[in-house]
C-alpha cells in the first residue's frame, strides 16, 4: 500500500516501527495548494489517509487520535453553538446547522423538513437539491420516535417515493423534549459509508443543539408574524375607520362610489374595478373604473352568475366557462357585497399592481370593506328614493288637489230637488268621475263614470272625459248624440286597453222628466217612495273601445219621493276578508232600510255600510256615490 500524499496536522504519518517517515501538516497544505485535483478527489483521499493511520497506527497512538477527534468534535460543537445561539431566523439556523454537517460527513445533498400539519412534512431548506422544491409539503406515515438513521423507509410511506426523486438515502429525526419535530436527510456519501458511532453521536448533538435553536426561532417567527398581522390588522381597522367617516358624510352616490374607489387603490393597489349592483330584482353594472368596454361585454352573459357567490372568489386556472370568461375580461376576484346575508352587489377587480396575488386575508378585507360601501350605497340610494317619493307625492298631492276640484261642489239645484255626490279615491288620484252641471236653459245635467286602472293614468283620462262633456253638454241636446261624439274622441286619443263606462242624464225640473244614456257603466236604481226599484239601462257600449257607436237614450218621469242612485263598481264589489262581494243586492237591501235619509245621510250611510263589509273599501278600489232626490 503507498504513501498517501496529505495528511492531517494533528496525526503524523508514521511507519509501524514509529520511527520514520513524518509528513509535516505544512508540508500538506502546501502540497494540497499545488494539486490539480477536485474537491471531491480531495476528500476521497483524506479518507483514505484516515484509513490508512487507522491501519498503521500503534495502539497507543490510535487512542491518543480518537480523542484528539473527540475533542475536535466538541470545538466543532462549541463553535456551531456559538453560531447558532447569535441567529434568530430559523432559516439562517438550518443554513448553518447543514453546511456543518455537510462538510463533516462529506456529503453533497441535504434537506431539512419541518412537520406542517397533520401528516405532513415541509421542505424548508436543501442543498444539492432542486431549489423549486423548497416549500413543497409531503405526507408521510411513519417516522422514528427516537434519535437514529433511517435507511430503508416503509414502502407504504408516501416519504419514500420523494426520497426516491431526490436521490436521499438515509433520515435522522430532528427531536426536541422527546417529541419529533422535522427530519434531516442526506444524500449518499462520497465513499457510501455507513455513519460511525461518533458521527450518529455528533450528528444528534448538533441537532439537538440546533433543535432548540430552530424551536425558538419558530417561536420568534411566530411573534413577529403575529405582530405583522395586527400591525395589518390595525391598518385596516384604521382604514375602514377613514373609509367610514368619508362615507357617512355623504348621501350622493358618486362621491361614495369614488371614496370607496380610493381605498381599493390606497389599501390594497386596485386601480381598475367593476360595480354591480342590484336595481329591481336583477344586477346591472353601475360603476366600472378602468375597464374597457370589451371586457365588460364579455362578462355580460355572466352576470347571473358573478353576483350569485355569497363568499369571496379567487379566479383560479380552472376550466370551466366562467373562470374562461373571467381570465379573459382581467379580472382576478369577484367580492360579493351583502347586507343581512342578501346579496346586493358584487365587486369585480383586476390584479392589483404589481401582479402581487391576492392572499385570503387580502379577500377578506375586501369583503369587510365592500360590505361597508354597499350598506352607504344603499342607504344612498334609499335616500335619493325617498326623495323622488317625497317629489312625486307632492305632485301627486297638487294632482288630487286639482281633480277633487275638477268634481262637483255645487249641489244647489233648486228647492224641490237634492242632489249629493262623493269620491273616494284608493290611491292619491283616481279614474272615478261624477259632475252636476247646471245648464244654460234652466236643466240639470247629471254625469259619472269609471275609467279603467288607477292612480294617475286613469286620472288624466277622467280629465279629459269631463273636459268633452263640458265642452259639448250645452252644445248638443241629444244625450245619444253627446255620448257618440265624446266615445270618438276618447278612442281617437286612447289606447285599446283604455276604456270608460259612462252615465249622463239631463233633468228638467220643471217639468220633472229625466233623459239619460248609459254607455256600459253600472245601472243606476231609481228607488220608488214604496222601495219599487228600477234600474236604467238603455244606452249602448262603454267608451273609447271602438268608433262608429250608436247611443240610446230613454225619458223617465220623477214622482216625489223618488230617489236615484248612481255608483261605480267600488260599491258592489268591495270584498271582506273571505273575498265575498258586498254586491247590488245588499246594496238595494241597505238603500231600502233607509229611504227616509236625505242624500248626503244616505250615501254616508252606503259607504259606512260597504267599508264594514270590507274592512277598508279605500284601500280596493276607487268609489263614487251621486245620489239624486226629490
């Protein structure tokens, strides 16, 4: 066996008589300094110098050697303790504690992996190894409960078929207070020796060393990532504060929609935004900032869709069309804005600057944030309502104001004669109409009729038929006459589904004869003094439907003592709460019992009469009495 070229500086090479022979450690490195050899052919040869001592050593210098490496293993020890108890950063720490091992067992691949969960192991650190792998957590099922090398791992163990990809031979647990904490594992060393008794001995010392070390720099991490958290937790809780009061201060949508605009870029680096919001049942795009048109026509089809999540969404590389469409129009996360668990919009951003993703708590600030807006939207919103209702209701209340001056309030028509009329309309205006009109000749006419619909539409029709019958009723004398010319004038400027029942009639008092024509409306009852009741029903089709209709008219006399009722079908079909109809009968009935009451105490005995049997006739239909008497 040759000479090896180095050796060590505390072990001098010697022949067996240990008398000649001595290779200086100077001599060495300055060999070493000259040689052309790799790293690698470097440490195979120091080993080969180790082994060749071993083989030539006496007994006495072989002792003296082993404990002389003893006492370099406890330096060495010293020293990385030294190192590790000055770090806090437990990444720092794995570094060392690997490029120590590294070096002192000859090895060219490590990893070091920390139990994260359940069955779970992660890649915090590697050396030799693909870097992309660091991070990456791997299951495992079993792993030593005391301190020794692992070779062979279980073939069921999901560790082992990394340990395969990596080229990892052999695993030594990281233990602390008895409990496992994370594994080192190496690759194969230079010469694939198994590991000595002193180098299992140094590697647990140096582990357990590092155990502590990494234990409190866990725990140092944790502090730290505890205080970024509630440093960002303050910052946002802050945030949310400003954000509130800039809220709160103003009513005007866009203000609120811009402020909330402005905290999207100050707090999280979101420029571009898309606002929808839900208007009558359905969501409509209100605000977009940043978005061309082509990407929010893409989203269009999708609507129903991005406002129907109920939790905030991370657009992720899935397949399906909606994440397609998403990915296609920009956008990175869809945030739904709800008040009391119903969805009232939904919140669509672009990746904020930078690209920088999402994280979930980013996600959940937003969602805090968006909840915040959508109440003062809302409430805006609800605001600028109450104002157009405050508007309209005024206008409506000038409208009632106008058409209650439209109807009759002169009921004066001579000392023989009483003559009472009444409105009760079930919205702030109504279609229900009736007049008294004295005409130049000394006669009274009588009018009421019934515009299809309520509210306002049917109120601005009624207008207009009271209008025509004034503007014609001292012009043409015949009552069928009359009534064609007023039906040609509403249907010229009528829908098809507008339509008027109507009833006129023309009383000479003097001669106490009644003419009247009744275009489909409810027949009005002419009550005897002995209660004989007839109705008057001669006339033709109601109003405004079709042009070209004749209209028949028909006289009746009036004996003293005789009472008309004239009504629209709010009266008859008033209901109670089992959707009964008070009906014509219970009204002849009622007007029977009463004949004695002048008009005005009659038809306030009628309308008594019918808003018992319904509970609140105003809150149906329009109703409108006009009760004629002599």
């Amino acid at each position: 066996m040759g000479l090896p070229r180095f050796a060590r500086k505390d072990s001098r090479l010697i022949r067996n008589d240990d008398t000649k022979w001595r290779v200086p450690f100077e001599r060495a490195t300055a060999d070493a300094g000259q040689s052309s050899h790799s790293t690698a052919a470097l440490s195979v040869e120091l080993l080969e110098i180790r082994s060749y001592n071993c083989l030539i050593m006496s007994p006495e210098n072989a002792n003296r050697r082993y404990l002389e490496e003893r006492e370099q293993d406890l330096n060495d020890l010293f020293e990385v303790s030294s190192r590790l108890s000055s770090l806090t950063n437990y990444e720092s720490i794995i570094e060392q504690v690997l490029l120590s091992l590294m070096g002192r067992l000859m090895i060219q691949k490590s990893a070091f992996m920390i139990i994260a969960g359940e069955d779970k192991l992660q890649l915090i650190k590697s050396k030799g190894l693909n870097s992309a792998s660091e991070g990456k957590t791997v299951k495992y099922t079993d792993l030593p409960e005391s301190f020794s090398p692992v070779y062979d791992l279980d073939d069921t163990n999901p560790l082992r078929k990394f340990f395969a990809e990596q080229n990892l031979e052999v695993l030594f647990p990281l233990m602390r207070k008895g409990s496992i904490m994370g594994i080192l594992a190496f690759g194969k060393r230079l010469l694939g020796k198994k590991y000595e008794n002193e180098e299992i001995n140094y590697v647990s010392s140096l582990l357990s060393l590092a155990a502590s070390s990494i234990e409190n720099a866990l725990i140092v991490s944790d502090i730290k990532s505890a205080n970024r958290g509630l440093d960002r937790k303050n910052q946002e809780l802050q945030t949310l504060f400003e954000l509130g009061k800039e809220l709160n201060s103003t009513l005007d949508l866009d203000e609120i929609v811009k402020q909330f605009g402005y905290a999207l870029m100050g707090q999280l680096m979101v420029s571009k935004f898309l606002l929808y919001l839900k208007t009558e049942g359905s969501f409509e795009l209100f605000h977009g900032k940043g978005f061309s048109q082509e990407n929010i026509e893409i989203l269009s089809p999708y609507v129903d869709q991005i406002t129907g999540f109920s939790e905030p969404l991370l657009v992720r590389n899935k397949r399906d069309e909606l994440h397609k469409a998403l990915r296609k129009a920009n956008i990175a996360a869809l945030i739904p804005l709800a008040i009391q668990g119903e969805n009232k919009g939904t919140l669509c951003i672009e990746e904020r600057k930078g690209n920088n993703p999402f994280s979930p708590e980013d996600l959940q600030f937003l969602h805090t944030m968006g909840g915040q807006a959508i109440i003062s939207i809302e409430n805006a919103r609800l605001f600028k309502e109450s104002l157009e209702r405050q508007r309209l209701q005024e206008e409506l209340n000038i409208a009632r104001e106008i058409q209650q001056g439209l109807l009759a309030s002169d009921f004066d028509i001579g000392t023989e004669w009483e003559v009472f009329g009444k409105n009760v309309a079930s919205l702030e205006v109504g279609g229900d109409y009736f007049d008294v009109i004295k005409l130049d000749d000394g006669r009274v006419a009588l009018a009421i009729a019934d515009v299809s619909g309520k509210g306002a539409g049917a109120s601005l029709l009624m207008s207009n038929v009271q209008a025509s019958l004034r503007a014609l009723i001292n012009i043409e004398s015949d009552l069928g006459l009359l009534v064609r010319r007023i039906n040609e004038i509403l249907y010229e400027n009528t829908t098809a589904d507008k339509f008027i029942t109507f009833f006129v009639a023309v009383l000479d008092p003097k001669s106490r004869k009644l003419t009247y024509c009744n275009a489909g409306h409810n027949p009005p009852l002419r009550f005897s003094e002995t209660g004989e009741v007839t109705p008057l029903e001669e006339g033709g089709l109601i109003i405004g439907m079709m042009p070209g209709v004749n209209y028949k008219t028909e006289t009746i006399d009036i004996v003293k003592g005789d009472k008309i009722v004239m009504y629209t079908d709010g009266i008859t079909e008033a209901e109670n709460k089992e959707e009964d109809e008070y009906g014509e009968k219970r009204l002849i009935d009622h007007v029977k019992r009463n004949l004695h009451l002048s008009p005005k105490e009659l038809l306030d005995s009628i309308v008594n009469d019918v808003d018992n049997h319904a509970d609140d006739i105003s809150s149906q239909d329009d109703v409108t009495l006009l009760i004629l008497s002599t």
